[in-house]
C-alpha cells in the first residue's frame, strides 16, 4: 500500500505541473504541427498519391502522433534531472519506498503527459481528411499509453545516470531526432538499403509507430490504409521482420518487451544512486 500511495503521489504530481504550465502545452504541440506543416501540406503535392486515394499527408499523420509521443515521453526523464539537482529525489530514494515504485510513478506521470498531447494532435485530423471515430479512440489511446510508458521508461534510465540538465539534454539531440528519423515516421519501411533497414529494425520507436499506423490502416474511415498498394502491387504500409509482415499484437510485444526492460534497468540506475 505504501508503494501504491507513492506511485500516486509520483505520478499526480508530473501530471498537475503539467496542467498548470499552459505554455508547455501549447509549446510541445508546435514541433509536430511544424512538421506536419512542411512535410504534410509541402511535400504532399510533390510526393504525390502513396497509393489509391491515400496522399502523403495522411500517410505521416499517425507517424506524427507516435513523434509526439516519443518526444514529450522521453523528457520525462528531464524531471528526474531537476529533482536531482534540486534534491527532491534524494529525499524520495531515503522514503522507504522500493525503486520500482518510485520509476513506476515516474512512467506513469510521463506517460499519461504524453497521452494527453498525442490526443491533442488528433484534432488536425480532420483537416489532412482523416476522420476519427470513438473505436479508433478507445484502440489508440492503449497503444499510446504504451509507447509512452516504454519511452518514458528510456528517458528515465538515461536520466538517471545524468547529472546535470545540460548532459541530458544533449543526450536528448543525440537520440531522439534519429529515433524519430528512423521510425518509418516519414517514410515508407519497405524497400530501404540494407544500412537504414537495419537501424529501422533496432529502433524501438519503429515498432509503436507501426502499431499506431496500423490502426489507422485497419479501422473503418475514409482511408484504407490497410487495403493500399503501391504501383507495384506490393503493401508499403506494413513493417516486415526478416520477411514476416508484422502483425499489430507482435509490434505490441515488442514495445511491451522493451517497456519492461528498461524500466527495470531504470529502477536499478536509482538504486545506484543511493
């Protein structure tokens, strides 16, 4: 019980700093509005249709949700950062509190942070022409949730063994702009040189934002991505493992896997820090 009051406390209190800092909220959505902006509405008339009926906008749209996840998730991490250097978290590591406990929190705050900013980016939705029903809802925000966890579980780990704001951050440029990049975000994950195939498949990222494409592929609206082809006959959609198309629950797996390790590295980087 003593855990799950922590766990709470941990998590409640990410969540009411975000509420209250307005301008973070409206900041953290202008890096993926951009984006989809330039990529999205620039290059969508020279890049043409992708396939039947589906133009490069919608292609990017679900990519941009799972970036902003990913981007506002990992500086979930810079918290831990700030309670460091401003001793809120030695004071937590003496609480007889497990560790987990205290990274659970953590997650959850960021996850639940990031959750909220993905579902904000839905409302361009409709303007790219991709329409949002109430199932599409309840199968994205899981999937959200989870990504969000794993990712909040990266920066986390990596924050724990930071010692100032300044060294994650630069940690931060380093990872997350090629997460980003090689996630199949902007692009299409089949037919790439064997060099980039390998680094899309290593990605973590790859993975959540296959599983949150395939919900807009596989849902009923007005576009089928799940039905599209390319010019030649063959699906660009779909990200495939040695061959193996992959499935929404594998990608699922696979997020969950990673989730799960890093967090548990996450709790034992704290603990080191006793």
């Amino acid at each position: 019980m003593r855990d799950l009051g922590a766990i709470y406390i941990l998590w409640y209190r990410d969540v009411l700093r975000y509420w209250r800092d307005k301008m973070r909220i409206l900041s953290s959505l202008t890096f993926p509005l951009i984006f989809l902006l330039i990529f999205g509405g620039g290059l969508s008339g020279a890049m043409g249709p992708l396939a039947q009926g589906v133009n490069y906008a919608q292609f990017i749209f679900p990519g941009i949700i799972g970036m902003t996840v990913l981007m506002t998730s990992f500086m979930s991490g810079l918290s831990v950062v700030w309670d460091r250097e401003f001793g809120f978290l030695k004071e937590v590591l003496v609480a007889p509190i497990s560790r987990r406990a205290v990274v659970a929190g953590k997650v959850l705050g960021g996850a639940t942070v990031a959750m909220v900013q993905g579902t904000l980016m839905l409302i361009f939705a409709p303007f790219i022409g991709v329409a949002l029903s109430p199932g599409l809802l309840l199968a994205l925000w899981p999937m959200m949730f989870l990504v969000a966890c794993a990712i909040s579980g990266l920066g986390i780990l990596i924050a724990s063994h930071m010692k100032s704001v300044e060294g994650f951050q630069a940690v931060t440029q380093m990872l997350v702009m090629p997460m980003i990049f090689l996630s199949g975000v902007f692009f299409p994950v089949g037919n790439l040189p064997s060099w980039m195939d390998l680094l899309v498949k290593i990605n973590p990222v790859t993975y959540g934002v296959d599983a949150i494409r395939q919900l807009f592929m596989n849902l009923p609206g007005p576009i089928a991505l799940g039905q599209a082809q390319d010019i030649a006959g063959g699906h660009i959609f779909r990200l495939s493992l040695w061959g193996h198309p992959m499935s929404l629950l594998e990608d699922v797996a696979v997020v969950a896997a990673f989730g799960v390790v890093v967090i548990l590295l996450a709790a034992r980087g704290l603990s080191a820090q006793e």
